[in-house]
C-alpha cells in the first residue's frame, strides 16, 4: 500500500511539472492560438422521448497548440490535436415549459 501511494504522489507532481511547463511555454512564446473547423449538430428534444438531430454546418472554433488545455482570450480552449481528432461538436437544446404559464387549471375571480 506504501508502494501505490509512492506511485500515486510521484504521478501527481509528474503531472503538475508537465502543466506548468506546458503553461509557461505557452505564455513564454506568446498565445500561441489557432483555428480548427469543426462541424456543428443540434440535438433536439421531442413528443414521445424521441430526438431531433439538425446538422448547423460548420464552424471555426479556436484551440490552444499546447499539451493541455489553456485559459487564453477569455475562455478555456481545448489543445489543437484533440480538437483535430474531435471535429463534431454536440448542442443540446433543453426545453423548460413552464406549469403556469397565464394558463390555469380553473378560472381565475376577475374573469367572471
């Protein structure tokens, strides 16, 4: 059990090292940013637990040429060779219908 909790803690820093490299090349060399196409679908929500797909064409997304993804411009980016190997990006629509939306189940006292 010491052995696997060595191994775990040696991985830990393993992993922390390689991000702050990772990290300080990627703020050393400037943001190093580019674009990668990706296609875009919209999964909708239908009657009877059924799902509407609708292809939405496609898109430049940007992405990081690091290791890891990177905090730049504002948003999280994924690293370029995930996203070149992860073109289909998924938006899911989620319908909320309200319950009382100026309908109600009996009349209301103004209306009669």
């Amino acid at each position: 059990m010491r052995l696997v909790g060595l191994a775990a803690r040696y991985l830990l820093i393993g992993a922390a090292v390689a991000y702050a490299v990772d990290w300080s090349v990627f703020e050393l060399r400037g943001p190093a940013m580019s674009t990668v196409t990706v296609h875009k679908f919209l999964k909708t929500p239908l009657k009877g637990n059924k799902l509407e797909f609708d292809y939405l064409g496609t898109a430049d997304e940007s992405c990081s040429r690091t290791l890891f993804p990177q905090y730049a411009a504002s948003t999280w980016n994924a690293p370029c060779w995930w996203l070149s190997r992860h073109k289909t990006r998924w938006e899911s629509v989620d319908l909320q219908l309200p319950l009382t939306a100026g309908w109600s189940s009996r009349p209301s006292s103004a209306s009669r």
